[in-house]
C-alpha cells in the first residue's frame, strides 16, 4: 500500500465530504452553525482519522484509527 488515498474506503469518503458539503449549502441559515456544522466535521474526521492511522507506526495503529473513523460515520 503506497498512499492511503489508493484505498478504496479514503475514496469514497472523500467523495462522501464533497457530496454532503454540498448539500448542507442548501440547509436553512438557523442550521448554520449548529447541524450544518456538526455534519461537517463527522464527515471530515472519517478521512481525517484514516490519513492520520495511516501515518503512525504500524497497521495496529491504523486498525485503531479505522476503528475511530467508524465512530465518526456512525455519529454522522
């Protein structure tokens, strides 16, 4: 595995932070700074965490930081 960007799961959560940035464009302006933003940040700690876990020492730490990235599309 040379980059985690090959990986299938960093693609498509990238596209998944493209898609609902987007779509929270049209939420109500009330929502701004409430669930627009609570979505915002759930959606870009999932590749966030597997970037991170990607460059610590060793796949266990990855495996945990997977595990991290879980929890933050399951709060999404």
């Amino acid at each position: 595995m040379k980059s985690v960007k090959n990986l299938d799961i960093y693609k498509k959560a990238h596209d998944l932070t493209l898609s609902l940035y987007k779509q929270t464009k049209n939420f109500p302006e009330e929502e701004k700074y409430g669930l627009v933003s609570q979505i915002r940040r759930a959606v870009v700690s999932i590749n966030s965490n597997l970037m991170e876990g990607y460059h610590r020492n060793g796949l266990k730490e990855f495996r945990q930081f997977i595990e991290i990235s879980k929890g933050s599309a399951g709060e999404l």
